[in-house]
C-alpha cells in the first residue's frame, strides 16, 4: 500500500508560507514524515531561482547600457506574460532529470541557463529572449553571472538523490493576477494556465496544498521578509509591489476549487485528458509559519506544535482524497 503522497505541489501566493512549510517539514526524520503528514523524504523544485537569475539578466544587461529582455523594469513585471509557461516548463525539465538521474556539471553553468531559458520559452509558447542577444553580449553576460548560475546548478543537483523510491517530489510556485480581476483568470496569468503545461506524468501523479492567505495579508508578509541584502534567497526575498499588484492581486485556487466537478479536486484539461488533482488548504490567515524564517533554537514549542497540527491536518485531509479517485478520468489507451 502506498502510505505516502507521490508528487506535492505546494501553492499559494508569495510569501504565504510555501518555503516556511518546505523547511518545516526537512527537520523530521522520514519515519515521522511519513506517519504525521503522508510525506517520503522530499525532493524539492522551486521556479524563484530562474525567476531572480532572469532578474539578474536584465540587472547585468542595464550596467552594459542596454535595455532588459524579461521585466518591464526591475520593479515590474515580465515583458512578455508567456514567460509563466516559460517557469513551467524548466520545472518540466527539472523534473524529467530527477526521473533520469541527471547530475552531470557543465562546463559553463551560465551558458547552459540561457540555453534552457530559450528552449523552455520555445516549449511553452513565450519568445526565446537569449538568443536575440549578440554574441558579445551573451559572452559577457555568462561571464557576470558565472557564479550565480553555477550555485543555483549546484543546488538544482543537489535534489537529485540515488533513488526516487519512497521520495515525495515537491514542487512550489505561486501565480495570479491582476487585484481586483474577474474569474477566470485569462491565460497566461493565474493557476488553471500553469496547471494545463505540467509534464502528464506530473499531473498524473499530483496533488494540491494551498497555504491559504489573503493577498492583502500576502503584501504585509512579503514586505516583512524582504531583505534587500540576500535578495536570491527563497526565504528572506521580496517581490516589488507593482507586482504583488498586478500579478498577485489575486489567485484563482478558490474559483477553481469551487468550480471542479469532483468536490476536493482542481479540474485540469490538459494534453488531450482531464485531470482532477486532489486539493486541501493549510489555513494561513492566522500566521503560523512566519517563526521558521528563525534560527531553529528560536523556535517556541507552542509554535512549533500549532504549526505540525494544522499541516498534519491539511495533509490528513489531502492523503484521504487522493485515496477515494482517481486523479485522471479520461486515461490513455494502453499502448
């Protein structure tokens, strides 16, 4: 019998506790995981990286006098909104070598990002920025971001493990729109966009934990954890307020929650099948998760107890909906 969740995909908007619960649940010891929370040991994939390395692009761009190719400003959001799927689909491929074991070093870790930048953009449909670049310019930009690009590889490798066997994979990210915006969120902004270009195997296999604020509370939040000094850091970075606005004024996990014809799942349809994914919340609203950002001697037991019973809850809840369906009602024929 299968006592764990195989794929986790741990949602909500920026700063509402996602990286909180990712380094909560990595001070248990797999028994405990997997008895308190359904939960193997966790391989973690995060989209942030790319997102600050794309940052960094335009940073290192600006000081050679030359204007940015993924944000309309270092405050504001993506030029082209296609580059959500262009998150999507490194994930994709982040994914695809966790199953292949691929750890292998390259000889220049920044050349190799902007050619997986480029080749995700042309996956999910967004313009490949990199290559319209010079060859100068990409030469000198691989150079500045040498060290960034081969940490963040480092990293990436450094979640790949002998084996999957008995592992959780966990993937993060947060998506939205514009505050105030209607339902449905219109593609490419929102979760129901994202959700469609997840790899099938992906889809197959998931479910969903939304770490639940209100995105009014999302901006306190974020605005309290940015620091300006570790802006690449995946617990202490800040997102620009024209962006909690327009990009996060709002998510679209409820609408789709309320809208599924399978209570308790997300409804996706996607590479010609549909998909429900089991779906439960960790109520946030009330801060829980804020005291991890904290050296663990910080930690106060009544906060790490309140913590372990809402996420053992939410968790409980998602173990046994992932249990009464299944997640893919229109499956391939047998090939």
């Amino acid at each position: 019998m299968n006592d764990r969740l195989d794929i986790l995909l741990l949602l909500a908007l920026p700063a509402s506790g996602k990286s909180e619960v990712r380094k909560f649940l990595k001070t248990f010891s797999p028994e405990e995981c997997v008895r308190e929370f359904h939960l193997g040991p966790t391989v973690q994939l995060d989209d942030f990286p790319y997102v600050h390395l794309m940052r960094r692009v335009d940073e290192e761009l600006a000081k050679m006098g030359r204007d940015g190719v993924y944000f309309q400003a270092q405050d504001r959001p993506f030029r082209d909104a296609g580059d959500w799927g262009t998150l999507i689909a490194l994930l994709n491929e982040d994914f695809e070598d966790l199953l292949a074991g691929r750890t292998a070093s390259p000889a220049s870790a920044a050349a190799l990002l902007f050619e997986r930048l480029d080749r995700a953009a042309a996956r999910a449909g967004a313009r490949p920025k990199m290559g319209g670049l010079p060859g100068e310019v990409r030469e000198a930009l691989a150079r500045r971001l040498e060290d960034e690009a081969r940490a963040q590889w480092s990293e990436r490798v450094a979640e790949v493990p002998e084996t999957l066997q008995g592992k959780t994979i966990l993937f993060e990210f947060a998506r939205g729109g514009p505050d105030g915006a209607a339902m449905p969120l219109p593609p490419p902004l929102g979760y129901a966009h994202s959700l469609r270009l997840l790899d099938p195997r992906i889809l197959e296999r998931a479910c969903i934990l939304y770490v639940w604020v209100t995105p009014e509370e999302s901006r306190r939040k974020n605005q309290e954890r940015a620091d300006p000094n570790d802006p690449g850091s995946i617990l202490h970075h800040g997102v620009p307020i024209a962006v909690m606005l327009g990009d996060y004024g709002c998510d679209d996990l409820a609408w789709l929650l309320e809208t599924s014809d399978r209570p308790g799942t997300v409804r996706i349809e996607a590479h010609g099948r549909v998909f429900h994914l089991p779906a439960a919340r960790l109520d946030n609203r009330v801060d829980r998760t804020t005291f991890v950002r904290k050296p663990r001697d910080q930690w106060q037991p009544g906060q790490v107890a309140a913590l372990r019973d809402a996420l053992k809850a939410a968790l409980d809840e998602l173990y046994a909906r992932s249990k009464r369906g299944g997640r893919d009602s229109n499956p391939r024929p047998p090939a």
